[in-house]
C-alpha cells in the first residue's frame, strides 16, 4: 500500500480473536441442539405443573408491606384501649344504685333477764327481758323472741323462737301419722336451781315430725331420762309422758309481724341451725334451764 495515498488505513486485527467472538455470537442465537432439547424439557414441565416462576418483588415493596401491617395493629390496639377505657370511665361515673336493706329490725337477745311465775301450772323460769310472755290461762305458756333470722330449709326467713310449756298432752296432733325420728343425737342439760319436785338433768330431743320429706328440726322437746341416737324413731308416747309438757320451736314472721299464736306458723328449721353459737338457740336453752317446778 502507498504510503502517500490519502485512503485511511484500517487497524489491524487478531484473526483468532475475531473467530472466537464470531462463535460466541452465533452460540447465543444459535444454542445447540442439546441446549435447545433441555429447554424445551424445561418449558414443557412448567406447562404440566401451571406454575411460572415468579418475579422477585422489589424491597421496597415488602418494606410497604411490613409498614401497612405494623400501623393495623397498632389502630386496632388503641381503639381497644379507647373502647375499655370508655367504658370503666362510663361505669365510674354512672350514680350508685341505692342498696336494698332488710327493713326488719333484728334485735339482740337482751342480757338483762325477768322472771315470771306460772301459777297455774306451778312453775317459774327466766327469760330474756325483750321477749314476750304469752299466758292464756289455759295451762299452756309461750315465751317469744323478737323477730329475727332463721335458717329454714329452704333458705334464711324472719321468724322468732318460741318456748313453750303446758299441761300433760294425752296426744300431739303432728304424730297421728305415726312416729317422729331424731334429727341428732338428744342433748343432756342440767337445770340451774332444780327443786325437788324435778330432776337434776333433762335431755333435750330434737324431732323431725313424721311424713316430712325432708328432715330438719320440727320441734325440740324435753324428754327426761329418754335420749335418742340420730334417726332414731321417736314415739308419741315418749313424748306425752312429761308434766308439764316442755318444747321449743320456731315460727315464720311476715316481715315485723308474728302471728298472736305462734303455733299457727310453724317451721321447720335446718338441723345445722341448732348451735350454741345461735343467740336465739342460747337464749332459748337459758329459758329451760332456769326452769324451777314446785
């Protein structure tokens, strides 16, 4: 070539390079036939199974995501917080509901003591000085309690307790169905001042009246030298022996109110109630044992 000739020159090249980047092209658009036959492979499984392979989301994306979900928590746990504190504030100030109270007056067994002497039936004995002595001058004499709360068998009522003595009985009316049963075991008791007309000590028998469904104290009567175990029958008889008669009971009250003739409104109290922890039942046992015959 002229070396003045005004042509431009080409640079010279490496053949070998130039053949190999000629082979690299023609490889990339023209893969070989095992290449070819492994990607059909690969195409023609996707088509069996319907799955394509997914594009990777960008990061920012799953930053988003992360962010949305934190603030739905935190919306639902402050309109929580509002809804409880809304409604303890709501329950604070609504006005208190005034509280039912019980209009019976229950009053105390009274410590101060009086006597009283029943001539008619030759007797004497103590009581409570804010109990009531009933005396009909028909040879039967009740003592009452103020009203207060019993526990019957069917839950807590008003009621008092009543002592009560009479002349010998020749039947009880609550036995015309047969014997009574012992409730407990009868409890012995000795008199405070006996006279020598009675006996030092008494047992006191706690009696479930025959027919009753379900057993509880209908009476408790005193029975002399007799003492009975718990369920133990316990026959008229045994029980009509005594002169006087003694027992003790209880009745219902309608609120303040008792019946002028408590034996009219009798109840039957549960067995657990006859305790000396019960100021009725102690006071009860007072009036008996303070009893003088002459």
């Amino acid at each position: 070539m002229d070396p003045n000739s005004n042509t431009p020159q080409i640079p010279h090249k490496n053949s070998d390079q130039d053949f190999e980047a000629i082979r690299g092209s023609m490889a990339e658009n023209n893969p070989s036939q095992e290449e070819a036959d492994r990607r059909a492979r690969i195409e023609y499984l996707r088509s069996l199974t319907g799955k394509q392979p997914k594009p990777k989301k960008p990061w920012w994306r799953k930053l988003l995501s992360i962010l949305i979900t934190l603030i739905i928590i935190a919306g639902l746990t402050a309109g929580v917080f509002w809804y409880f504190s809304r409604a303890a504030d709501n329950k604070k100030n609504q006005p208190a509901k005034p509280q039912q109270t019980d209009t019976t007056a229950e009053q105390p067994v009274a410590t101060k003591t009086k006597h009283y002497d029943a001539t008619s039936l030759g007797l004497g004995f103590d009581y409570p000085e804010n109990w009531k002595v009933i005396d009909t001058n028909s040879s039967k004499i009740m003592v009452t309690s103020p009203v207060s709360k019993i526990k019957t068998l069917s839950g807590t009522t008003d009621g008092q307790v009543v002592f009560m003595v009479q002349s010998k009985q020749s039947t009880l009316p609550a036995f015309k169905n047969g014997n009574g049963t012992a409730t407990r075991v009868s409890e012995k008791v000795a008199y405070a001042k006996p006279t020598q007309n009675q006996r030092a000590q008494t047992y006191m028998t706690f009696v479930s009246f025959p027919g009753a469904s379900t057993a509880g104290i209908d009476s408790v009567f005193v029975t002399g030298d007799l003492g009975y175990q718990k369920d133990q029958a316990v026959p008229e008889k045994d029980l009509i022996g005594g002169d006087p008669s003694v027992s003790i009971f209880f009745a219902k009250c309608n609120g303040g109110t008792c019946a002028a003739d408590p034996t009219t409104t009798r109840t039957t109290v549960a067995d657990s109630s006859w305790t000396d922890s019960n100021p009725l039942v102690k006071a009860a046992k007072a009036v008996l044992l303070s009893l003088t015959i002459n």
